[in-house]
C-alpha cells in the first residue's frame, strides 16, 4: 500500500519516534523566516531527507529539516523549508507535510511566508494576517480520487484562515506595540516575479499582495480539518508599486530586518493558540 495516506503515516510514526514530545501545532517558514526554529528548547532536528516516507514519496531531497521543539512550554513542529510549485513539485508534493502533520496529531497550523504587496496601507516590512486567499496557481492538491480518510471530496473554504486565530493574533501584536494588517494573498506559481500589469489586475480582483506559496498547503490543512492560521511578511512592495526591480535579495534582507519581531509575535501567539479548546 503506497497511497499518501500511508506514506503521511509512517512519516508521522517515524519523526515522532524521535522525540517525546507531542505537537497540537505545526509551523512552516517562509522564505527568509526560517529562525524561529533556531530558538526552540529541547529540539530535534530531522533533516526531510532522513524521514523515508517523505523522501520516497516527495524525492524532497534536501529543501530543508523538520524541527520538534518547544517554544516556551508549547510543543511544536516546524517544517524549515517548504516545497514550491516552480521547483518542479507537484501539488500532493507540496502539501504532503501537511499530511504527515495531521498524523502526528498536529491540529493547528500557523503558515509564513514572504509576500508582496500592493495594498498602499502596507510598507516594506509589514506583517499581514492572511484573511482570505485568490488561488491563481492553477493547482489544487485535491485532484485525483478523494481519499476519505484525510477528508471531504469537496470541502468547505468559507472559513480557511480562522478568525478566532487572527484575533489572538491582532491581540499579541497589540501586547508587542505592533501594527498587524489583515488581507487577502494570491497566489500565483511564480518562480518570475509579475509583471506591473498583473499587479494591477491582482488588485482590481481584491487582492492586497502576493506570493507564490501557502494556498496549496491551508487547502490541504483544511481538507483534513487543521485550523490555519497564515502571515505574510511584506518582504517588498510589488512589481510596479516603486519604481524599481525586484530581487531575491530584497526578499531575503526584509525577512532579515523583521526577524527579531516576526519571531516575538509567533512564541506569543503559540499558547494562545494552544488553548484552542478545539485542538485539544
Ligand atoms: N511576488 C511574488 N512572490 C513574492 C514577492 C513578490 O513580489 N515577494 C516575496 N515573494
């Protein structure tokens, strides 16, 4: 039997064989964001290249490590390093940590990544919960016979991104003097950053910025009924808001700046997160 299913359980009974703890809450860092898991006591650090189910179903070869830690007292699992569509991976690929997570017990997820925006109430920098999202990446993890056991054939999206989480959330940030935007994220397949025109467009169709991840896997999160919660670090405003190209390195000096108080935010929102009487 090599369906996903089993592949995510024997990933899952693997990892957790490593560690004693027991994570309710899994973590996947975006671009440039990835030190949060540098600052977990207790950690196990398991290379994806290590883990054999992941391996052999996803060939992830060496995108990045898994980390079970502890932030605080709250025990976590944090994927450093997550798969991309324009890598070549498909959409199963992509969204199978999420699979993995769910067999762990993980019933929450908190999604990060580096995104551009185009909302002018954003800046350089600015942390964006995700409210909603625009799925342009023409893939759906969902393709291809249902497998009951994960979840629905056609699952629900009104709620993707939970309120209840983005409160929490607004409400730490507020303890830490920060300002938290709230908007909706498109996502398109990249990796070519997009043109002026398709900014434009993004906006006139409601959305407030950009990025090339996430969607694919809050999808997956949902299907198997894991709460998500998703934030953007504005790493650069979009192509055509400044007059001025777009880099890579931009992306990755932003993720830099906003560390410190990227990582603060998260270690505060994770026990709020925890007593989610619906995730224990
Ligand atoms: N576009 C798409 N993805 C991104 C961007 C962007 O401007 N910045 C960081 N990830």
């Amino acid at each position: 039997m090599d369906d996903q299913f089993t592949f995510a359980e024997a990933a899952a009974k693997f990892i957790l064989a490593r560690t004693p703890l027991r994570p309710r809450i899994g973590l996947v860092l975006g671009s440039g964001l990835g030190g949060f898991a540098d600052s977990l006591t207790d950690a196990v650090r398991i290379p994806y290249s290590e883990i054999p189910a992941l391996s052999r179903s996803t060939a992830i070869g060496h995108a990045g490590q898994m980390v079970i830690g502890k932030s605080s007292a709250v025990p976590v699992a944090v994927m450093q390093g997550r798969l991309h569509l324009y890598e070549g991976y498909s959409a199963q690929q992509i969204t199978f940590p999420m699979r993995v997570f769910g067999r762990m017990g993980i019933r929450s997820v908190i999604l990060t990544n580096a995104a551009g925006g185009f909302n002018l109430n954003y800046q350089q920098g600015a942390l964006v919960l995700i409210r909603d999202h625009i799925n342009l990446q023409g893939a759906n993890p969902l393709i291809g016979a249902n497998d009951d056991r994960f979840g629905l054939r056609f699952p629900d999206m009104t709620h993707t991104y939970a309120k209840d989480y983005r409160q929490a959330a607004q409400q730490e940030g507020r303890q830490l003097g920060m300002t938290l935007h709230e908007g909706v994220y498109a996502a398109l397949p990249g990796p070519s950053y997009e043109t002026p025109a398709e900014i434009n467009y993004l906006r006139v169709i409601g959305a407030d910025l950009v990025g090339m991840s996430t969607v694919l896997e809050a999808i997956a999160a949902r299907h198997t009924e894991i709460k998500v919660l998703a934030i953007s670090c504005v790493t650069n405003m979009a192509a055509g808001i400044l007059d001025q190209p777009l880099s890579h390195q931009e992306v990755m000096e932003t993720g830099e700046r906003v560390k410190a108080s990227f990582e603060a935010l998260l270690h505060a929102i994770l026990p709020r997160i925890a007593s989610d009487k619906e995730i224990v």
